[in-house]
C-alpha cells in the first residue's frame, strides 16, 4: 500500500515540477509585464479559493476520491498542452485558472485518500509524501536534461519535423505526467464517501446552500478550535510570502548568471534537504512535538527570506534554498497533519481544502502584492524580499506566542 500511495505522490507532483519553476521566465519570454505575471501566477491562489468548496463536497459525499483525481488530472494534461502555444496574457491567465481549479482537486484529494490508507499517519506520512518531493525534482531534472539535448540529436529531431528544445517543452513534459496520473489513479484502492453523521448540521447556512456545501462548511468550524485558527492565520499569512520566492527566484539566479539550461537542477536544490527531511519527520515530530515542528518550518521561511534579501554572493543564495524544503516539511506537511488529525472522517477532503482556501486567498494577495512591487521598486529584489522577511519574522513570534499544540484525538464538529 505505502509503494502505490507513493507512487501517487510522485506522479501528482512531477506533473507541477516539470513547468512549476519554469513558469515566470516563460511568461518573461513571452514580453509579459510584471503586473501580467503577476496575474497569470495567481491564478493559482485563484483555483485555490475556487476549487476547494466543490471538490470537498463532491469527495465527501459523491464520488469515490480516486476517480476524482483521474478525471482532474486529464483535465490537467489538456490544459498543459493548450497553455503551451498560448502566448497572449489573457488567454494563458484563462487557460492556466482552469488548470488549478483542477489541479488542485488532484493535491489535496491525494492527500486525503493518502491518509485514508495509512494505518499511522503521524509515522508514515512524511516519508510516503517524500515520493512526491522526489517527483517534483524528477520532473524539473527531465526538464533540465531535455534542454542539454546535443545538438547532433537535434539535427535529428529536426529531420522528424519536430522543434528543437524551448521553454515551453516544460508545459508538454508536465501534461504528460499528467496524463500518466490519470491512468494510474484509476487502479487505486477504492476510497469513497464516508458516511455521513446523523447528529451533524450547518449552522453558517441555510437552505440550498447548506445542503450543496455542507461538509465544507462544517470543515470550516474546525475554526472554533483555537489551534487550527491560530495556524490558519500564519498560514494565510505565510502564504502572501511564497509568491516573492516562487515568482523572483528564478529572476534572481537567472540575474546572478545562473544558465537558462542549468536553472530547473538549481532549483531542486530547494527539495533535496526536503526528501531527508520529510524521511525523518516522524522523529522530527517526536523531538520537537507538533508545536516545535512547526516553529522550525517558519524559522527557516524567515531565514530564506533574510538571504534573498541580501541577493548575493550566489553561493549563499543557492544555498538558501535548502532551507526550502524544511519549511514544506516542517510546516507545510506538518500542518496537513495536524489538521487530517483533527477533522472527523466525514469531512476530511473538505478539511483540506479548507487549508488550501486559507492559503490560496493568501497566495492571491501575494502575487498581486508582488507585481505592485517590482513595478514600485524597479525589480529592486532585494527590497522586495525585505518586506517579505518582516512579514515571516513577525508571523513567527506571532506563531510562538499564541498556538497550543492540538489534543492527541480528533475533536467532533457538530452544529
């Protein structure tokens, strides 16, 4: 069972590492101004807000979790490949809000049916989500070794009618781990709607509404909780952040020199302390408790931020990006747990997407507040990346001061 949900981690994060890294040079490529990155980018954070409700409910309550990932995962392929050739801000922002609204079903139902399956989540997720890490940076090394095609190879492609190497080759490579995904998630073990409980309702809402949302909206109670609503809110928080890394790395260390060709293996220098990390998470969480794992997360987000900041000497900031993959571990990853631990079997795929809710709003400010930015400051990335260390310093006092580490046994969220 741990060798089939792996694999299900690799293949689902491949299809984002093959085009993931790549996307803002893309668009750079293509003349595209920093506010039309910027908006093309949030479509992320946009499929986040959008995708959850839906998803959530039609997992929780419909249809089987797995075919739900199959189907959005083909959906997912089709957009990769359209979004390929786009080459207009409207028609890549169009085509890539459908591609999250999808894409996102896929990570968090993943997640979801992942859990379902584990007989102890809290010791075996992380080196089962580990696999996922490790697709991730196998997507990007494809990537990487398609753009060090020889040359004498490429007289022979050409002889075939086909195009040399280009940028968007990653969009092609990740459409074909998707459609990969979509095959393979079919012959996953049958996870379908929990049972729902008799004594549960939906104070927030009424009417239509209750019954087409309710296990969203009863996910969403776990706000009442104050751990979850304390975490909730350095996500969101923490979250506004990622869009300067996600967006600007990439400008920095292409500005630092660093090759077009070279970029996706120095990018995965951000996963490679991760996959050792997300191995040894369950010592980690006996170590350091729910709490200090989480604490440990944020301190290394505040430390990136601190040497993207400085912007140089190029070692450093290379360097920094290890730190990358403790903060997904530790606090990402962590906090994925902590929140399937307390939401009752009935609304946990809704759980998820509560949390993606909560992060997508957050991305969204971030993307936008990104592109204001660098028009402000002129691509100043050193200011830029500042603000985004003062922000992640102060969540982390905030995070230290207020959280309570959550009860060992599933609270019940009833009306």
């Amino acid at each position: 069972m741990r060798l089939r949900l792996s694999t299900l981690m690799f293949l689902q994060y491949a299809v984002m590492g093959a085009w993931v890294p790549l996307f803002t040079l893309l668009l750079k490529e293509r003349n595209f101004s920093p506010q039309e990155t910027a908006w093309c980018c949030a479509t992320a954070a946009l499929g986040a807000l959008l995708a959850p409700l839906p998803w959530g409910q039609i997992a929780d309550r419909h249809v089987p979790a797995q075919r739900c990932i199959s189907f959005c995962s083909l959906v997912c392929g089709i957009c990769l490949l359209v979004l390929s050739d786009r080459v207009d801000p409207v028609s890549v922002f169009v085509v890539s809000m459908v591609y999250w609204f999808f894409m996102y079903p896929v990570v968090s139902l993943g997640t979801t049916l992942t859990f379902r399956h584990l007989a102890d989540p809290q010791r075996e997720f992380g080196p089962v989500r580990m696999w996922g890490t490790i697709g991730w940076m196998v997507g990007s090394w494809i990537v990487a070794a398609w753009f060090h095609v020889p040359d004498w190879l490429i007289e022979r492609v050409d002889s075939f009618a086909l195009a040399p190497p280009q940028t968007a080759d990653c969009l092609r490579i990740g459409a074909v781990f998707a459609f990969l995904l979509a095959g393979y998630a079919l012959t996953l073990p049958d996870t379908p709607p929990s049972p729902r409980r008799a004594d549960q309702g939906t104070p927030l809402l009424g009417g239509p509404l209750r019954r087409l949302f309710e296990a969203p909206l009863l996910a969403f109670s776990m706000l009442r909780n104050r751990s979850i609503a304390v975490l909730s809110i350095c996500m969101f928080g923490i979250y506004v952040t990622i869009p300067f890394n996600s967006q600007l790395t990439p400008l920095v260390l292409d500005q630092l020199g660093v090759s077009r060709p070279m970029l996706p293996l120095t990018l995965t220098l951000a996963q490679s302390l991760e996959v050792a990390t997300l191995w040894g998470l369950p010592l980690i969480l006996f170590r350091l408790k729910e709490k200090g794992t989480l604490i440990a997360g944020m301190l290394s987000w505040a430390a990136v931020m601190v040497v993207m900041s400085l912007g140089q000497p190029l070692w450093l900031v290379i360097a920094s990006l290890g730190l990358n993959g403790i903060f997904i571990c530790c606090f990402i990853v962590a906090a994925q747990m902590v929140v399937n631990r307390q939401a009752p079997r009935d609304v946990k795929a809704s759980a998820q997407g509560m949390l993606q809710i909560v992060n997508g709003l957050g991305l969204l400010i971030g993307h936008v507040l990104v592109g204001v930015l660098r028009d402000h400051f002129s691509d100043d990335f050193s200011a830029i990346f500042s603000i985004a260390a003062i922000v992640s310093g102060g969540l982390t006092l905030l995070f230290m001061a207020n959280f309570r580490s959550t009860p060992e046994t599933p609270t019940t969220t009833n009306a």
